[in-house]
C-alpha cells in the first residue's frame, strides 16, 4: 500500500482496471478449463460404456475367444482409444491407434488381471501418457477373459489445452489494450485536475487572475466552476482587504503626524504648552484606538459566529436602544412601531448596529429635531429603522457614505467605518442596509436594516 501511494491517480487506475480486468479473465478461464475438463471426462466415461455395453449383445453364442476375437475386428475405436481382448490363455490381442504405450508398460496386463473377476474403471500412467480404463469380465466356467476398452485422456484433453493456451493469449492482448485504452482515457478525464493543479500552483497573493478553462458538463466541470469561484472570492477578498489595509494605515499616518509634529515642537519649560500637548495626544491616540476597535470589528465579521442568533423580543431590542442613546443628546426621542413578535436575531449585534445608526443621526440634528427607531414585518422580511429630522444626506453621497472611511460629513471626527460595520451585521443576518429615497420638502434620513427570516422563525 504504501508503494501505491507513490504512484500518480492516472497509474492507479490503469492499474485497478488491469487487476479489474486480470481477475475476471482469470475467472472465466478458470470456469471454462472445469466445466470443459468436466465435460472431457463425462465424454472419455460415456465412450467407454458404451463400447463396453457393445460386447454384451454381441454373438452371445459364440466361444468366448472367438466372440472377443470377432467383436475386436468388427470395432473402429476413436482417435486415442484402443479395444484389448486378454484372453483366458493369457494372449492379449489389441485394436486402435493409441496401443503402443499400453503394448510396451510390463504393468498393464497386471493391472487388467487383477479385475478379471469384478471389473471397473481406473487410470494409468505410461511414457507420460495418461489413460482411463475400462474392464468387462467375461466367464464363461473357470475361464477367465476380460474385454478392455483405453481412452488417452492427453489426446482427449488436447483441443482444451489448444484453447486454453489461445485464451490466455487472447487474455493478455486484451488486458494490455485495456490497460493502453484506460490510461488514455484516465489521462483525459484527468486533465481538468492538472489544469486545477497547474493554475493553483500560479496563484499567489499577487497573482489571482488566472481561471481554468471550463470544459464539460460533469463532475470535474463543476469542480472547476467551483474552484473558480473560489478564486474569484479569494482574489475579491484579498483586494477588499488590501484597500482596508491601505485606508487604515492612510487614516493612522494623520494621527501619528499630528502627534509626532506637537511632541517635536513641545516647550517642556512651558506648562501651557505640555498640557496642550497632552491633550492633543491624548484625543489622537483615543481616535486610533476606535480606529483599530471599528477594524476588529470588521476583521470578525467573515467568522461562522460572528452573530449567534435565538429568539429575540423585537420590542425590547428597541427599548434597549432607546435607554441607551437619549441620555447622549438632547433630542426628541421617538419610537414609530414597536414590534410586538419574537424573531430570530443576535440581540446584542442588532444593538450595537441601531446604537451605531443613531450615533450617526445624533451628528446630523441638532436639538430638538427627532430621531425615532421603529420595526415592522411585512410577511417573511423583518425591517428596523432609524430615522431623524436633521439636515439629511447629500444626494452626490449616498452610495459614497457605505463604502470604508467614506463620510458625509468632512469636519466629523469618526473614521468613516460605521456604516460599514452596520452593513456587515445585516449581512451576518443574511440582510441588507439600505438609506430611503430622498423626498423633496422632508428633512432628514431613514436608514433601514432588512432581513428576510426563516419561515419557522
């Protein structure tokens, strides 16, 4: 087994195919040589019976010498048979064309002698031939004769051995052919796999671009179609985080200018100036560590469990907001539906996503202005929104506002990932975020978070 393994795929299948191929082949032979060699023997018995069953209705008048001697010139045995006639004066007399061996082994009359009295069939040896013999007693008084009927059985075999021989040679052309056609076909169906093989050996972080040519409509069709659609998600991915990376670190450098110019241009003689230094520094390390919580957040978002839904009481999840956010501005706090059902949700994601939103809407307004958090269900689609009252988004910036570090507003003093984060929750659910079509003479936004629930949620 462990030689196997060495061995390329298109070489273990030829070579389960040849052994397939060998052991059935193998079988039949076997099968045709017991049932033919069978049929041989039945032949050899029957021939020999009924030679032997001639002799009983034959001049049953007659002496026996005379009858034994008359019955042998009146019989024509088959090619590797002969007739004896052992005579009770000892004189054996013979006819057919295989007698020489038999003539010649000291043994034979021996062997006939000893069944003059009960007759029967046994086999002998001589000069390497093979015989089966067949004995009837003939008494007549004391005298004891016996007519013996001889079958070569290597005569009576050979066409078996002729065709056993031309099988085997058959068997071996046809297991080489099979073994060549195997490998050829082997060898094409397996060229998606090399194809799969060779294009993922030229994937690398830099080079995604390469595809594989599919060809077909079966399995390795589709295996190809799906690692094509790996690769065009890898190479998606790895660009969606090589700009993430590129942005952050653009979104670090200001920071870390900002930090690095007040500490170099620092007076530590000065008090004033240290204190305004510290406090500078302070704020831009608190703004690089929201940056780098926003970018946690978003790296978790691909993970199996990024969310972990259960039941969930859609009013209470919107109370919970509420509680949270209206000690953050002075605002006219709303609640336009509360849901009164239970779906299935991440309670503390959709949270996090409404708090996220509403921290959004709180730049936006001033005070005074309204901001309300709702949800309702429209058959399987569950919606929850917040809206406000303020200055609303530019129509130039509503696709711009979901993509990373992208803001409506250029004086906020956030990263732009928000919205982003917002947008991976629902995804997570398996929904969407969307902002509501503007409405000339109402002021304000409304985002919506959708999500499609199961039917036995």
């Amino acid at each position: 087994m462990p030689r196997l393994r060495t061995l390329t795929v298109r070489q273990r299948i030829s070579l389960a195919v040849a052994a397939l191929v060998s052991s059935a082949l193998i079988v039949t032979g076997v099968t045709v040589y017991v049932v033919e060699s069978r049929r041989i023997d039945a032949a050899i018995e029957t021939t020999i019976a009924n030679e032997l069953a001639g002799f009983r209705k034959f001049a049953p008048d007659q002496p026996v010498t005379a009858r034994l001697t008359s019955y042998l010139e009146s019989s024509f045995p088959p090619a590797g048979s002969a007739m004896w006639a052992f005579n009770a004066d000892g004189t054996v007399t013979f006819v057919g064309p295989d007698a020489k061996a038999l003539r010649t082994a000291q043994t034979f009359p021996k062997e006939v002698r000893q069944r003059l009295e009960t007759g029967g069939v046994f086999d002998f040896v001589a000069e390497g031939q093979a015989y089966r013999v067949g004995v009837l007693p003939v008494h007549h008084g004391t005298e004891r004769s016996a007519l013996v009927a001889t079958m070569n059985t290597n005569t009576a075999r050979a066409e078996l051995r002729e065709l056993m021989i031309t099988f085997a040679l058959l068997a071996a052309l046809s297991i080489m052919i099979v073994v060549a056609l195997s490998n050829l076909v082997a060898r094409r169906a397996l060229s998606p796999l090399r194809q799969l093989r060779d294009t993922a050996r030229t994937v690398t972080e830099g080079s995604l671009s390469d595809r594989i040519e599919v060809t077909g409509r079966d399995d390795l069709a589709d295996l190809q179609r799906t690692f094509n659609d790996m690769l065009d998600r890898l190479e998606s991915s790895m660009s969606a985080q090589k700009g993430m990376l590129d942005d952050a670190a653009h979104e670090l450098r200001t920071p870390l200018t900002i930090i690095r110019g007040h500490i170099e241009l620092l007076d530590v003689n000065d008090p004033a100036d240290v204190e305004a230094t510290r406090s500078i520094v302070t704020d831009e390390i608190d703004r690089m560590g929201r940056l780098v919580s926003d970018l946690l957040i978003l790296a978790k978002t691909d993970r199996h469990d990024f969310v972990r839904t259960e039941p969930t009481y859609v009013a209470s999840v919107i109370d919970s907001v509420l509680a949270r956010v209206a000690p953050l501005a002075e605002r006219d706090w709303r609640t336009d539906s509360a849901l009164n059902e239970i779906v299935l949700l991440d309670e503390q994601r959709i949270v996090q996503a409404l708090v996220q939103l509403v921290d959004n809407a709180i730049k936006h307004t001033s005070e005074g202005d309204v901001i309300a958090i709702g949800a309702s269900r429209n058959g399987p689609t569950l919606e929850i929104w917040v809206r406000d009252t303020g200055r609303g988004i530019d129509p130039a910036q509503r696709e711009l506002i979901f993509e990373r570090f992208q803001q409506a507003d250029p004086e906020s003093d956030g990263f732009g990932l928000g919205l982003t984060i917002v947008s991976a929750i629902a995804k997570a659910h398996g929904g969407t975020l969307a902002l509501d079509e503007h409405v000339p003479g109402v002021d304000g936004a409304t985002f919506r978070i959708r999500i499609t629930q199961k039917e036995d949620s």
